[in-house]
C-alpha cells in the first residue's frame, strides 16, 4: 500500500489533529499516513486523537528541535 504525507509544521493545535482527521477520511484502508510536525502539544495531541479514534501508531520520533513524525495506518 501507499504512504501518505501530511505536513503540518507551522500549525497551532486544534489544526493539526483537524487536518489528520481530514486526510485519514481521504484514505483507503491499509494505507500509511506519515505526518511530520513540530511541537509537543502537537505531537501529544495527534498521538491522543490517534489512540482515542482506534489507529494503531506505527512509529513516532522527534528530534532535538521539537520536531516529530508521527506514521499510523488507516483502518
């Protein structure tokens, strides 16, 4: 299956988690979304959002600079 990205650097919470509602609903299920951000209320806010809707969180990083990535599978 395909990756998907979503970029939401630059956002301000509620945003990014409206904006990975948004693409999930887009996708087919099995695909991968990979979304890439900074902060850690973004970072804490997608992930909760994630868990509390039923996806799976495949991977997460982040990088000194408060940068994360954030993959999850659509269901």
């Amino acid at each position: 299956m395909s990756v998907e990205k979503l970029d939401v650097k630059g956002k301000m919470c509620p945003i990014p988690v409206a904006l990975t509602k948004r693409k999930l609903a887009e996708m087919q299920a099995g695909q991968t979304l990979e979304i890439t951000g900074e902060g850690e209320l973004e970072f804490d806010n997608i992930q909760r959002w994630l868990k509390n809707n039923g996806y799976q969180i495949i991977e997460t990083s982040k990088d000194n600079n408060n940068e994360f990535k954030i993959s999850t599978t659509k269901h």
